[in-house]
C-alpha cells in the first residue's frame, strides 16, 4: 500500500507539468489576426486576400452567378458544387450507401443466425426487402417476405435496417426495394 501513494503523487505530479506546459504553449503564441487586422498587401489590380470561412460581401454574392458561395480545402479546389438537389424526395446516393452498408450487415451476419433449438436454419438465398423510408431521416420499418418473414434469418434482416440514418427531404415517406443475401454458415 504504500507503494500506491508515491505512485499516485507522481501522476499527479505529471498531470499538472503537462498542464502548465501546454498552457504555457498556448500563450506563448502571438494573437491570431482578424480580418480587420491582416496587414497583406495583394498586389496591384488584384483583390486583397480574404480568410476562408468568411462571409463574403453582399457585392460579392451578388456578382456570383448561382448566389452561393462554394466550399474550398486550403488547397483552395472546390469541395461541393451547388448543383439542383431536390428537396421533396430522398437523396437516393447517400441513402444508396447506408441500405448498401445493411445489406453487407445481412450478407455477413444473418445467415448464421440461429433458431430456438441453437442451430442456423435458415432458409438463404437472395431476398428483395422493403424499407420504408421516412422522410425525417430515419428508417420506420422494412418487410421482409416469405419464407424469411418469422424466422431467425428474417428477424435478423428486419434488425440490419432498424434504425437507419439519411438524409431528411421534405416530402412524403418512400418505400425501396432492396435486395438482400442470405449465406449460410461454413
């Protein structure tokens, strides 16, 4: 036990160096510029540089053709282009890869799953599903067909897409189609 004491002193004793170090690193440092305070010169006939993240000039919007800024890395190459992206139904690509990322869960998992006697039973083979989508973002519900529907397959499958994640749209809830694989244990 009294080993215990001196050890504990000693990581306490680093915590508070390590503490006073990096607080000291933090002052140490000069103040960051605002965008008031940048003494850059641009040379002639070019804007002065701006910092990214920061709202452009209402001249500057309205001398763009779509009215939308765009989004830059620090390398400066365009992250998103505003493009028409529909409101009132579901972003089929992002929803496309969490129903992808469920049917992988199926393909890997529920085949193995067993009955009430302890052993897979299956049946497997490839099943199309459908989920409903809501339009909040989240999933509410997925049928699952026959012969899978009831059994310890379908209740896994049923599982795989609960309480998905996409993005919400402003329209009305949508059923999809999936396909789904079912592979039995080795």
């Amino acid at each position: 036990m009294h080993l215990l004491v001196p050890r504990c002193y000693v990581l306490l004793m680093r915590a508070r160096i390590l503490l006073i170090l990096g607080l000291a690193a933090c002052s140490s440092s000069p103040p960051a510029k605002g965008p008031s305070t940048d003494t850059t010169v641009a040379p002639e006939g070019e804007p002065p540089p701006k910092w990214e993240g920061v709202s452009p000039s209402p001249s500057a919007v309205s001398q763009s053709p779509t009215n939308a800024p765009l989004a830059k890395n620090f390398s400066g190459a365009v992250l998103n282009e505003p493009s028409a992206v529909r409101v009132d139904q579901y972003d089929k690509e992002h929803t496309e890869v969490v129903l992808k990322r469920a049917a992988r869960q199926v393909k890997n998992n529920c085949g193995a799953a067993k009955d009430e006697s302890g052993k897979a039973a299956g049946p497997w083979g490839k099943a199309v599903v459908q989920v409903d989508l809501g339009h909040n973002g989240h999933s509410k519900g997925v049928t699952v067909p026959a012969p899978y529907r009831g059994t310890s397959v379908g209740n896994c499958v049923e599982m795989a897409f609960t309480n998905l994640t996409f993005p919400p749209w402003s329209g009305s809830d949508t059923l999809v189609d999936w396909e789904v694989e079912l592979i039995p244990p080795k």
